[in-house]
C-alpha cells in the first residue's frame, strides 16, 4: 500500500500577505523595470532601433505601449450611467427636447463621446442611459442640467472613472 503524502499549504498566509498588494509597478519583475530603465534612457538619449522588425525593438514597442497605456490617465473617461422610471416612455415626452439637446451640445463640446437608453437585450423600454463623457465636470453639468432628471424621469445616477486601456484606435 503506497501512498503520497504531501504536507498542508497554508493558503490563508498567502492570500492575506498578497491582498496588501496594491497592483502596480512594485508587481513588476525587478529585472524587467531594469530593462525598462534602461531602455527609456536609450531612447532619451536618441537610441532608434536599426531593425524595427527584429523580435527586440517590437517586444520595445509594445513594452512602450503597454506602459503608457497602463500609467497614463491620458485616456481616462467617465460613464454616466442613469436609472429610468418603469414608465419612462409614458413621461419623457415633453422633456424628450431638452434631453437630448443638452447631450447634443456635450458631444459638439467635444465632452460627450455617446449616449443612449440601456436595458435588457431585445428590450422594448429602456432601464435605464450611459452616457461616456471626457471629463468628470460635463458628466455632472449634464446631472444638474438635465430635464430627465429634473422632471423625475432619472430615479438614480452614477459616475464611474475608466480607464482605457484597450481601443479600436489602438
């Protein structure tokens, strides 16, 4: 009768010694944020590839890629995210005007990047509205300005930070 034993692991140290760990570069491997380092004071001191091609410099590039995308906020946007009244058709008809001229504005701004109703898939009448908005100020003048939410229509609002990282653009 053989049998394999194997000693107890403590997973409870583990995960509460790694759940004080914030992500971020202190997660990043010391011989990689070396090879950043000094890939950044090459190109500081006007180092270019000879072969953009080579396996190096495109492993460089998307290293560049991947640090700007993950450490600048440049890309930040902010989700206006709204809750409608269970009869929002019935009753935003002669708010419908200024709701939308309010969002038309924000997006000839260059402040709204879209909006629309959300809700269920296939749905009939929406839940609720997301708007993307570039910065936190247009997506609460759009709160405060806004008939919907005035008149009753917008029973709830929310305001979420993204970041993005990802993009058709990309």
């Amino acid at each position: 009768d053989i049998s394999c034993h194997r000693p107890p692991f403590d997973y409870t140290l583990r995960r509460s010694s790694l759940s004080n760990i914030a992500p971020g570069p202190s997660m990043i491997h010391p011989a990689t944020r070396t090879a950043f380092a000094l890939f950044a004071a090459r190109q500081a001191a006007g180092f270019v590839p000879l072969a953009a091609t080579s396996a190096t410099a495109a492993a460089a590039a998307a290293a560049r890629r991947s640090i700007s995308s993950t450490t600048s906020l440049a890309a930040t946007q902010y989700l206006l995210k709204y809750d409608y009244i269970p009869d929002v058709l019935e009753k935003r008809g002669p708010h419908r005007e200024g709701h939308l001229d309010l969002a038309k504005r924000f997006i000839a701004e260059g402040r709204c990047l879209s909006g629309g109703p959300t809700g269920p898939q296939n749905m009939e009448v929406p839940t609720g509205a997301l708007f993307i908005f570039t910065d936190y100020e247009a997506a609460m003048a759009m709160i405060a300005s806004d008939p919907y939410v005035s008149h009753g229509i917008v029973t709830g609002h929310s305001i979420e930070e993204w970041n993005v990282v990802v993009s058709k653009d990309d």
